[in-house]
C-alpha cells in the first residue's frame, strides 16, 4: 500500500516572480502526515527537483499516486505527469488534487486518470488507501470525483469541513533532501506555514472563497506555536488571509513571544484594510522577526480600478496601510492588476501611482478569469483555445484593446519601474550585496531570468506561440476553452 505523492514541476516560469517564489509542497506534507498516522508507507517527491517521475515510480512502487494540481496553468503538465506515472505503473490508481483541481476538475477528466480529490487531502486520501486495501467500494470514499465503467461520478461529500485541529502538522521530513532548494526572494532555504484556511471577501478574480464558501478555519494556537518553533529562521505564512481574526491574532503573537519564538524573516499575505483597522495587531507582531513583510493585493492605482473587481476597499487603504505599515518597520510587496481593456491613460495612472507612494517593490499581473471563479464561468465561452500554461496572469487570453504588440510594449514598461529591472535604480550589484556568497548564483540566476519582462519582443514571441492551434485530442478534452463562432472573445 505504498502511495507516492508527486508535486510537478509546473514547467512554466518564463514570466512573473516564479523563479522568487519555490516553496515546500505544504499540502502533500500534511497529507503524508495524515497518512503515516494510518499506518501507510509513503514517499513525496517535488519533481522540480531531480530525479522525474519514472524514477520514484520504480524506487517506491506505488499501489497509489497522487499528483498535486495547484493552479490552473498546471492542468496540461499534470496529464502529462499522469501518463508518465502510467507508463511507469500500468496499476497504479491515480489521483490528483489540490486547490485547482478541486475547485475546477473538469479539464482533469481523463482516462489516465482515476479520481479526482474534491476536499481536503487529509481526510480523503487515508479514506481512498483503507478502501483499496480492503477492497471496498471506492464510490463510498467521501469528497471524489470518480471514473467508473459508466463515466465520471461525485462520491458524497464530506461531512462538513475538516476541523484544521484535526490535521496532524506537517511531516516535513519527507521533503527534507530539497530544504536548500526551498527560496522565497532573498531568502532560502525557507519554510511554509499554515494557520488558517479560506477567506470571507468576494473578489471576483479569486477562486479561495467561492471554493470555500466565505468560510476561514483557524488552527490551535498551540499548534501554530509548535509549527512556528520547530520551523526554520525564514518563514512564508500560507495563509490567504493573515490577521483575519484580530483577537486570535494578539493572542498568537503573545504566545509565540511567550514561546521564545524570533525569526529571521517572515513574510505574510493579507488586506489592506485589515492594516488599516488594526495598528495594534501589526505592532504586537513586528517584533517576532528581524525583517517582516507583507503582500499585499492593491489591485488597482484608482477606486474606479476597484470597482470591476469587487474588492470591497478602497484606494484610500492601499495609501494608508502602506504607511501605518512603514510606520511600523514591515516591508510591503504588493500585486496590480492589468485588464485587457485598459487604454494608454490607465497604464500611466498605475505608473503615476506607483512612483507617488513608492511601491517599486509591486509586481503586475494581467487580470485573468481563473477557473473556479464566477468570473471564468461568465466568459470562458468566448476565450479562444490555448494551452492551460496560458493561465499564469502573464498572458493575454484574447485580444486586448490597445493591440497584442502595444499593450506589451506598456506592460514591459511597467516592469521597467519596478525594482527587478537591474538597469534601473537598484542595480545587480545591489541585489548580490544583500545576500550571502553561498547565494550569489541564485540570485544572478533568478534575476537573469526575470529580465524577459521588461522586453516586449519576449511576450510577443510566446503570444504567437500560445495562439498556435491545439491537437485535436487535447482540444476536445472536458473542460477545453472554446472559440465563438469568429474564433475571437
């Protein structure tokens, strides 16, 4: 009953702060843990690391293998993933999960695929491992969406939510031989930690709340205390929404204090007006780390900006917890969003506002309808086919307003200002002085890499790519995007 759980490489970080951001595979961790509890023998293997999957198929000859589907543009590398696990393991029962392919398991209906996990992994996969064993009905494992003889079918659900008290914390031991290659910006190796999950707000770009219905589940403090302790000096808190719940927080903060815990680094994601409304939280968690900062979505330099995508603030927050957050000594990293339909005026707006407030630390996706999302479902009829790798938020769907060519030549110009052009104000010289020797190949290597986005010929040349005709087999896969009857949105 051995069970192999694979994180895949996603295969595709030419644009973005991909090559910033490689983090443990938290959630195949804490499904590893549940199913050691069980008394089942299992191996995770971050595939972004050597050697692929045929090779920890053969070393651990898997009874089960699930795959990890985090985001959308991994859809197509993880069917991939699958048939290479099937060549490998003809009897192998597959399974694939995570946030994407629970909110949006449609394009994984496969034939090399058997069973799609809707819920939380901890719960499911001892449930799916007890079942196989014993032979039991496999439409009785709560939470699946199952291919069976008569096609694909939905097990119940679970319950009600798994408790996160119930979910053993994380065994990361079964990543341990990657911890180096664990980095989150300057700093590595790094480690993730969760203490809540969900979010209550309703933006219309995100998939976290429709997934969980505006719910947040909150972890002990005693086991947040102990992750934390037990953690390394760099911490990227996984959290979608972090100080959520602000007397939970101050009592967080005090016992981590109390524990003796004082990191490195920290790094937490959360909103602006939480900031805005809860200066005494923020000043109770500053001292916990030498250096601490926060991301933050800003989305957009006007209120009008905000409006389209049901933020539910203000830009009036944005300014004001950026400086309470300074104020504070926290280090801000912040998101803008970039529509299709923006004109010349809108791109200068956001540059304008970037270089008022000085936020050379944001970085700027395109606003893309991610699947899951009551957004996709209102236009996902008039996107034109296209490889999933094409839901990263660094490539146009559909033709934008302005032209493919001109809005790419804004777009990398935006990239310009920003702190990662190493022609511009922070030079590479810089950037190595702020991290160790040891690290200078990382980081020349990352920064080499993200120099592409300030180059529109770059985004040109895989625009033309991406809008090469698909095979007919991977058109007609459930779930494929279809083109209206012009072939444009």
């Amino acid at each position: 009953m051995n069970t192999l759980l694979l994180r895949p490489d996603p295969g595709h970080e030419k644009f973005g702060l991909g090559p910033f951001f490689r983090v443990e595979p938290l959630g195949l961790e804490y499904i590893g843990a549940a199913l050691l509890a069980a008394g089942y023998p299992v191996t995770v293997a971050d595939l972004r690391f050597r050697p692929g999957a045929t090779a920890w198929v053969r070393r651990t000859t898997p009874r089960i293998v699930g795959i990890s589907c985090l985001h959308a543009l991994e859809y197509d590398r993880i069917i991939a993933t699958a048939a290479e696990v099937r060549r490998a393991a003809p009897n192998a029962f597959i399974i694939v999960g995570g946030h994407a392919a629970a909110s949006y398991p449609a394009p994984l209906e496969h034939d090399l695929i058997d069973a799609i996990c809707l819920d939380d992994g901890e719960e499911v996969l001892p449930a799916l491992a007890k079942a196989i064993k014993k032979g039991l009905p496999l439409t009785e494992v709560p939470a699946l969406r199952l291919k069976t003889d008569h096609g694909w079918v939905t097990t119940q659900p679970l319950p009600e939510r798994t408790s996160l008290d119930l979910i053993r914390l994380p065994a990361r031991h079964l990543v341990e031989r990657h911890r180096s290659g664990y980095h989150c910006l300057l700093f590595k190796p790094v480690w993730l930690v969760e203490t809540a999950r969900g979010c209550p707000h309703r933006c219309s770009f995100c998939s976290v709340w429709q997934f969980y219905g505006r719910t947040c589940r909150e972890r002990s403090l005693a086991a947040v205390v102990e992750d934390f302790a037990t953690a390394g000096d760099s911490i990227f808190v996984a959290d979608d929404l972090f100080w959520y719940d602000p007397e939970r927080s101050m009592e967080l903060a005090a016992a981590l204090k109390k524990r003796g815990v004082f990191k490195r680094w920290i790094l937490v994601q959360t909103r602006t007006d939480l900031i805005t409304k809860r200066a005494e939280v923020m000043a109770a968690w500053r001292p916990l780390a030498k250096d601490f900062d926060i991301f933050l979505g800003l989305e957009a330099a006007s209120d009008s900006g905000l409006e389209g995508i049901t933020k539910d603030s203000e830009v009036t927050d944005s300014v004001e917890a950026v400086r309470l957050a300074r104020e504070l000594r926290y280090g801000i990293n912040g998101n803008f969003l970039v529509d299709h339909n923006w004109g010349e005026a809108e791109f200068q707006e956001l540059w304008d506002f970037v270089a008022r407030h000085g936020l050379q630390r944001a970085g700027f996706t395109v606003l893309t309808p991610l699947p899951g999302t009551e957004f996709y479902e209102g236009i996902k009829a008039r996107i034109p086919d296209q490889p999933w790798s094409n839901f990263d938020m660094h490539h146009l769907l559909w033709e934008p307003k302005l032209g493919a060519q001109r809005f790419f030549e804004l777009y990398a110009e935006t990239w310009k200002r920003s702190i990662l052009n190493t022609s511009g104000e922070k030079s590479l010289l810089d950037w190595v002085r702020q991290v160790k020797p040891s690290q200078w190949p990382y980081i020349i290597r990352v920064l080499w890499q993200t120099q592409r986005m300030m180059k529109p010929d770059a985004y040109m040349t895989e625009h033309a790519l991406s809008r090469a005709p698909l095979p007919e087999p991977a058109a007609r896969q459930p779930g494929a995007i279809v083109r209206d009857e012009g072939g444009q949105p």
